[in-house]
C-alpha cells in the first residue's frame, strides 16, 4: 500500500509490541506491513516481573523525525514518548465525531419523538445560526 501524505500515529495504543504474534500486537505487525514504522524501538513499561511496549510513534515517514525515545519522569508506571520533527508541521482543525449505538433503539418511538417535537419553535429566530443551534440541540436531545 502506498501513502501519498504522510502519516504519523503518536500514542499510548495498549497493543503491545512485545507480542505480535497475539491478537493484542497483530494490529500493529498489519500496519508495518502497510509501511507504517515504529520509531520507538524499546519496552515503554519495564517492572520487576514484565515489560511492555505500548506507546509508539507510527509513521510512514521516519525522516519526518530528527530524534524520536523515552522520557521517564517517574510519575508514571510506563514512560513518556517523544519525537523531534525536522520541519514544523501544520496545524490541522480538531474534528469530533459522536457515535451513538441503535443496537436496541426503539426506531418507531424515536420517529414519533422527532414528529412531536416543536421543531416550529425554531422559526422564531431571525438569525440562521440560531435557528440550526436550537434545531440540532432538539434533535440532539431527542437522539440521546
């Protein structure tokens, strides 16, 4: 598979490298595979009895780091990972999305809840904007 932007995947994953053979490490050997490399190359957990490697700085780009470890500030049970870019890297908007789970929604009770609502009340604002806010703080309500 090849990227044409490119990719980086900072984080506390809890899959662990140390076992890729498990189904814990599987996903992470399929996204090497997929030319996505680890840059932190040692267990970020390490106690008496076992060691992890958990936290990791996936890319498809190494080059896009000059410097990439471990921090262990001895404020947690596992150390910190960091990663030193080359360039400065542009800021993109943070965007959330929200799921809801329909597994055991009552779709009829819900289609009437939608067509009893007062969506007419909406109407009696001047501004756009505000009306879309009260719309989709009804549906919102009526969703949850």
């Amino acid at each position: 598979m090849c990227f044409t932007k490119k990719i980086v995947i900072v984080g506390d994953l809890n899959l662990d490298r140390l076992r890729l053979n498990r189904s814990v490490g599987k996903i992470l050997r399929d996204l090497e595979v997929k030319d996505l490399h680890c840059l932190i190359n040692e267990p970020t957990r390490v106690t008496a009895n076992s060691q992890t490697f958990i936290n990791v700085i996936l890319t498809n780009n190494p080059n896009l780091f000059k410097n990439c470890g471990l921090y262990n500030p001895d404020i947690s049970d596992h150390s910190m990972i960091y990663g030193e870019m080359t360039k400065k890297v542009k800021k993109h908007t943070t965007k959330t999305l929200v799921t809801r789970q329909t597994k055991t929604t009552n779709f009829d009770k819900f289609i009437e809840d939608l067509l009893d609502a007062p969506w007419h009340v909406g109407e009696i604002f001047d501004d756009l904007d505000d009306a879309y806010d009260f719309w989709r703080n009804l549906f919102d309500s009526i969703a949850n």
